[in-house]
C-alpha cells in the first residue's frame, strides 16, 4: 500500500477531519490535470521516450505541491526519511477506498428522524469517560469530541472525502494504461510504521477506567417503549439506558404535575413500562456479567457500560422515590458473577463411579485447573473493566469458596469409597489453598491479599472426618474378611505347606496385610490432620480386636480335616509367629490409641497362648503311650519306646527352631518339663523293682537316656535347672553299696527341696531297697536334710517344683516308712540277739 495514501487509513479520525478541510485540495487536482494536458500537447511528434520522461517528471512535481499544501504533510516530515520496502508501490483506486472505509457509522436505525438526540458510539470513551472534575463534553480531547458529533456531520464529513477521493481518481487515470503501470512505481514517503488495529489495542490498553464519570446528555424525548426495548435485547446499553433514564424523568414529571392530561391509568401503564424495562435492563446486565469470563472477545467495551449503569443506578437509588424496577444493582452484579462462577464449574467434566473407579480424582484435579483458569482471566481482562470499587478479584474469589463449597457439598453425597473420602479431604485441605489453585504464583499479587479458604457450612469438615473414619472402619473390616478367604483358599483347602521368611521362621503375610492396611490409612489421614490420624488408627484397632477370635474359628473349621499331625503343627506355628509380628507392629500406635492397643495384645496374647497350648496338647498326645512305658521290665530289655519318645520330641524340637521368640522359649521350656516330670514320674509308679543286681543296669540305660534328653533341649530351654535330676537319680540307683545313698542325698534335696519321704521310697523301691534298715536309715536322712535346709513341711520354690507336681502310688512296704527310727534298731537287736 502507497505510504503517501496511509495516512488518512491509519490516522486518527480527527486527521481525517483534516483531509476533508484542507482548501488546496481542488486546486491541486485542477493544475495536476492542465499540467498532464499541456505534456500532451507540447510535443506531439517527438519521441516517445523523452515524451514519458517528462510526464513522470511533470506528475512527481505536481504530486508534490498536492502534498505540501496538504495539511497532512506535516504529519509526515517525521517519518519521510524512514525506509520501506513494503510500501514501493501505489496503487490508487484502493487507497481512496480505504479513505471510505474510515467513515463513521450510519445513524442508528432504532432512532426516529425527529429524535434530537444522537446515538453514542460503542467505544470505552464514547459513554460516560470523561474527566473528573465536572469538565464538559466541549472541551474534552479529540478522541472524545468525535463521538458526540451528529450523525449529520459524520454524513457530511463522509460525502466530502467520497467527492475529493472520487476527483483525484479520476485525475489520474488521464495519464493512461502506460502511465498507470509507471506511476506505480513512484516512491512516497510513510507517515507511520503501525497499522491502525495495533493503534486501537494500544489505544484500549491504555485506558483506565476511572472511579468517576460524567452522564451523557439525556434526551429529552425519550424512544417508544418497543424501541428501547429491542435496544436492550441487542445490547445497545448505554443508548437504552439513557433512553430508560429520559422515560424515567418524564414520568417523574407527570407524576409530579398531575395534569388531566395525564390520567392515573396513564401513569400506572407507563410505570409498569418502567419496571418492565428496567427488570428487562437487570436481566440483560445478569447475562452479560454472568457470560463475561466465557465471552471475553466483548468484554472490554460491554462491561465498562454495566458498569457504568451500575453506578448511575445506585446513585439514584438514593434520591427520593428513585428506586424503579428490582432496585440493587451491585446485588444484581454479584449474583451474576456467581452464576457465572458455578456455570464454570459445572461445565468442568464429571464421571460417574461406575463409569470411573479415579472419577473424584479426575474431577478435583480438573476442577482446580477450571479455577485457575478463570481466575487468571479475571485478573488479566475483567478486572480492568471495571471501576475500582467494584473489587472485581475479591468478588470473583469470594464466588468461587461459596460456589465450591456448595459443589463439594453436593459431590459428597456421591461418595462411598475410603479412597474418595481422602482424595475429598485432601483436596478441601492441602490442594485447594496451595500453590496449585488458590495461592498460585499467576494470581499474585491479587490473591496476597484474599482469604483463600473456603466458605464450607458448619459442620461439614467434622461430618466429613466422621465417614472417613466410620469408612476406614468398615473398609478394614471388609480386609480383614478377604484375608481370611485368601487364606483359606490359597493354603488351608490345598493342604499348602506354610513358607519360611529369610530367617529360616515359618511365615504368613497375614500380620504385614493387616499392617499395611492400618499403616496406610495412618499415613494418609496424617496428611489431613493429626488429630483424624489418631481417630482412624483407633477404629481400625477396635475392628482388628475381633480378628483373632474370628480367625482361630475359621482355622479350627477349616483344618479339622488335617491328618497329618506334622502339618496341623507347622499351622499353629505359622500363625503364632504372624500373630506374635502383628502384635509387635500395633504396639507402635500405643501412644496415640493406648486403650485400643491394650485390648487388643489380650485378644492377641488370648490366640497365641491357645495355639500354643493346642500344640502342646498335640505333642502330650502323641508321646503320652510311650512314656508309660518308661521304668518297666520291657524299658529295661528294650529300647523302642524311647526312640519314639525320643523321635517325637526331636522332631518338634526342630520345628520350634522356627518359632519366633519370645514363645519359642516359653514353649520348649515347657516341652522340657513336660518330659522331664512325665518321665521321672515313672519311678513313682512301682510298676517294677529291680531285682538281682539289674539295678546297675537300670542305672546306666537311664542315664544314657538322660543325656539324649537333656542335649535335645539344653539350647532353647531355659529350665536348665531340670538337667541334675536325671544324673542324681541314676546315682541312687546305680548306688551298689546301700549305706552310700544317703550320700547322695545333699546334692537332691539342694537342687530339688520339693522331693518328699514318698518319692524317695518309690525310687529305694525301683532301686530294690523295698524294706530294711539300710532304707529307714536313708528317709531318715532325708528328713534331717529338709529340716537343715529349711524346706521341712513346704515344697520348696514354687518355681522350681518338680516332684511336688508327681503322684506316687503307695505300696504296702510305705506303711514302714513313717515308723521311728528308735524303734526299728531296737527290733533290729532282739533279732539279732535271739
């Protein structure tokens, strides 16, 4: 495009007032035209490569005296000098077409002829800007003197530039086909680097939308109800509202006056015309406010004029009857930008919970970006629309904790899920005041000084935490049933042997399950808050309370039908181990669920003190026949019995090798004491007595045996204290001169006080010392031992009772065991005598 020729296309309007006013612009055309005719005619036969030659330099001269005489050639001194390569060429016809195309709009069609008042341009000064201080639409800059103007004078302004554009056209279409293609490459200096569009933005930029205004003109006849009407409906707002004002104060004036010519009917129609309008006005303003951040292209202009309106509105709301139509507009403005607010959110996507097991998290996270978003609109376009005391920012964040607490509210109520109700807490919380929302670096500094909490009713967080926790609850209830069944089918149906963890320890994952289960929901509520950390960590202990109950009922169920003794005793020593790990693990939350924890370790402690007895039980069972057996004719000759006894409790032995402590001590020191008691408990029984000097083997097969029994348990019991009894009965019995056995009794009543006058019989009687002196002499020894140790008349150290526990069957030669010693020698010398 020629540069010569920008000039009225991105010139100010005002400049274009210029062009059409400037007086040398006929005169120009007219020289321009005789000075092409005499070139015509000067020379008709000379060559034609001078004749061109002169015509260029004829038209450059004339366009030249056209431009100086222009006033807009002092627009473009500046900028003459400024290269540019875009602009080489001209081409006329489009130049003073685009003259046209800067024209001001026709009047507006809503308007009658007679109507005295013109329609104010649609542009952000053309309304209500002017400046403060009461200065009138006269002296007003240029920007704002163009559109006050009349329609007639944008009209004459028009047909002017039509005529002169249409003159210098056709001037210069006499040079002809040939001239036209050289003019072409005439080269004139640009006015300015920027188109008009850039100047507009930076124009609109720029513009700061003041606190005070001054009303327009307001006609004195107002448009028919019908014309301000379809104003309304096609957004022409700031012509319908002077026109809506101007009906106002005729009213006023009637209602004032109350001439005869304006009858009560009259006033009541034009008054509801009134309120009708004016609703229609508050309806209108409602849509645009509420549409304003998904429309953001009108913005800039529509809502400088709602504003406008706003204010004008609450300024008369406060004269004397000058509330018209629904009254409270700033109300008006924050329910619409409410409702824009939750048509915002409601647009954001939401699945259902069936469609979508993540449906709550997709749909906060979209949520907070759809916050972000709009707010970032607001900050950057909306907030500069509008006067400063509208607090624009603070409006719409105040919208948004009202309008998202409403929805969250709304969202619960869809909740079921444990992890939904934490995905809801968290983001109520921690996401939306973080960085990630409410306080995110694109809304500072705005939100620096905004509450970013949000306006939840009272109650609702308390009520929130209260499901999550009653959930929790029932979520681990719903855990503890499917570990359980997993249990079942995966080892108790198939008979599966249980697996060892890399300490060698029989192992179930049943405790880490139940672990992670309570750790998680822990965890997680800990994010939340501290004090609902505590309050789910306590619900799910008060449901773990009942799991041990429930688990030893479905395990005795389920594995009833175990034959295999061996494998029945792996379970129970699985199950010891991951309880006891379970227990362990619970004790962590101690301080913070103390009552809990306590129930809970009894109803653990309960279970595994039960399996452990069970194993116990099972073991007794099983080597109950064999013990029997001990101390008899058959014991002596044969050794079967003892290697089953032997056998059983070796193999048991080697399974508690992988029980975890501390019950595997508990347990084998038990085992040990068992065997020890039920084994020694055989000499009390006087099932035999041995005879012909089998006394010394008796003595050297049980203590064979002894050492067997006492290397098998001598590293997991801890009742080392059972180990002498055996070696010290061997040494009874092996005793081969009868007077040395009270000898050996110090040692027994030492390590052993409990032993009475009864169980030293039945072991003389086992030895063969089934009656004589040699005997009374030895229970006569025992009784002054006890009496020198102090243990006369009690059995000793509870902890330590081992024959106290036995039985011992009286035999008829015991009946000489209570008889003095006195009297038993004094019996021993008349024999002897006679």
């Amino acid at each position: 495009m020629p540069s010569g020729y920008q000039m009225a296309e991105i010139g100010e309007p005002g400049d274009m007032e210029e062009v059409n006013e400037a007086p040398g612009l006929e005169e120009d055309r007219s020289s321009l035209k005789s000075t092409m005719e005499r070139n015509g005619k000067t020379q008709p036969n000379g060559p034609v490569k001078d004749k061109k030659l002169g015509m260029i330099k004829q038209f450059r001269e004339s366009m030249k005296q056209v431009g100086e005489r222009s006033p807009l050639f002092s627009n473009s001194k500046g900028s003459k000098d400024r290269p540019n390569s875009d602009q080489g060429r001209i081409s006329i016809e489009p130049e003073v077409t685009s003259l046209t195309h800067q024209l001001p709009p026709p009047p507006s069609p809503s308007l009658s002829a007679g109507s005295p008042v013109a329609s104010p341009l649609k542009s952000p000064g053309g309304f209500f800007q002017r400046k403060e201080g009461g200065e009138s639409a006269k002296d007003s800059p240029p920007s704002q003197k163009k559109h006050s103007r009349s329609h007639s004078d944008s009209s004459a302004i028009g047909d002017s530039l039509l005529k002169k554009g249409a003159s210098i056209r056709r001037s210069l279409r006499l040079v002809g086909n040939k001239k036209d293609k050289i003019l072409k490459q005439v080269r004139l200096p640009s006015v300015t680097e920027i188109t008009v569009e850039e100047k507009r933005e930076r124009e609109k930029e720029s513009i700061e939308i003041k606190e005070s205004y001054i009303l327009p003109e307001i006609p004195l006849t107002p448009l028919s109800v019908m014309q301000i009407n379809e104003l309304i409906k096609t957004e022409v707002l700031e012509e319908a509202h002077l026109n809506l004002l101007s009906l106002r104060q005729e009213f006023q004036r009637e209602r004032e006056e109350c001439t005869e010519e304006a009858s009560p009917m009259e006033l009541a129609k034009k008054e509801k015309d009134l309120s009708i309008l004016y609703r229609a006005m508050q309806e209108k303003v409602k849509e645009i406010v509420r549409d304003s951040n998904s429309l953001s292209s009108r913005n800039k202009e529509l809502l400088m004029h709602v504003a406008r309106i706003i204010q004008e509105e609450e300024k008369r709301e406060a004269e004397p009857g000058g509330v018209v139509g629904p009254g409270d507009w700033r109300g008006t403005w924050r329910e619409a930008v409410s409702l824009g607010v939750k048509a915002t959110l409601m647009r954001v996507n939401l699945d259902r919970p069936e469609q979508n097991a993540s449906w709550l998290a997709i749909h906060l996270g979209l949520l907070g970006k759809a916050i972000v978003e709009d707010l970032e609109k607001v900050k950057g376009e909306l907030q500069g629309s509008y006067p400063p005391s509208f607090n624009v920012f603070s409006t719409y964040m105040s919208c948004y904790h009202g309008a998202v607490s409403q929805h969250l509210n709304t969202l619960q109520q869809q909740v079921t899920d444990l992890k939904d109700y934490y995905t809801l807490l968290d983001w109520i919380i921690n996401r939306y005041e973080s960085e990630k929302i409410m306080t995110s670096p694109s809304l500072r500094p705005e939100m620096e000084a905004e509450n970013t909490g949000l306006s939840l009713e009272e109650g609702f967080l308390d009520q929130l935490k209260a499901k999550y926790c009653m959930r929790a609850k029932e979520d681990m209830r719903a855990s503890l049933d499917k570990i359980l069944e997993l249990e079942n089918e995966d080892i108790w149906i198939k008979k599966q042997a249980p697996e060892t963890d890399d300490e060698h320890f029989f192992n179930s994952d049943i405790h880490m399950d139940i672990w992670t289960k309570v750790e998680s929901n822990a965890v997680n509520s800990k994010r939340i808050d501290a004090n609902l950390e505590m309050r789910v960590v306590c619900s799910c202990l008060e449901e773990l309370q009942k799991f041990p109950k429930q688990f030893e009922t479905k395990l005795r169920c389920c594995c009833n039908s175990v034959e295999n003794s061996s494998l029945w005793a792996d379970y129970q020593i699985t199950y010891i181990n991951s309880f006891t790990a379970l227990k362990e693990h619970m004790e962590g939350y101690r301080e913070s669920c103390p009552t809990q924890v306590d129930h809970l370790s009894r109803e653990v402690d309960g279970l595994v003190h039960r399996l452990v007895q069970g194993l116990e039980d099972q073991f007794k069972n099983d080597v109950r026949p064999y013990l029997r057996r001990m101390m008899t004719r058959k014991w002596l000759s044969k050794d079967e019995d003892f290697q089953q006894l032997y056998s059983r409790t070796e193999k048991l032995s080697q399974r508690c090798s992988q029980m975890r402590p501390p019950y595997v001590q508990t347990f084998v020191s038990r085992l040990h004491y068992y065997v020890v008691k039920e084994y020694v408990s055989q000499l009390m029984k006087n099932n035999y007595s041995c005879k012909n000097r089998k006394h010394d083997k008796a003595a050297t097969k049980m203590r064979m045996q002894w050492d067997k029994l006492k290397d098998l348990f001598e590293e997991m019991t801890t009742h080392d204290w059972l180990h002498p009894v055996g070696d010290h009965l061997s040494n009874i019995i092996g005793e081969t001169n009868k007077r040395n056995i009270k000898n050996h009794l110090e040692v027994l009543v030492a390590d052993y006080p409990d032993i009475s006058k009864k169980h030293l019989s039945a072991v003389l009687y086992f030895r063969g010392l089934m009656r004589g002196r040699e005997r009374q002499v030895i229970l006569q020894r025992l009784t002054e031992l006890k009496r020198e140790l102090g243990t006369a008349g009690n059995t000793g150290d509870s902890r330590r009772a081992l024959f106290s526990d036995m039985q011992v069957t009286v035999t008829n030669t015991d009946c000489l065991a209570d008889i003095p010693f006195s009297c038993l020698s004094s019996s021993q010398t008349d024999k002897e005598r006679a």
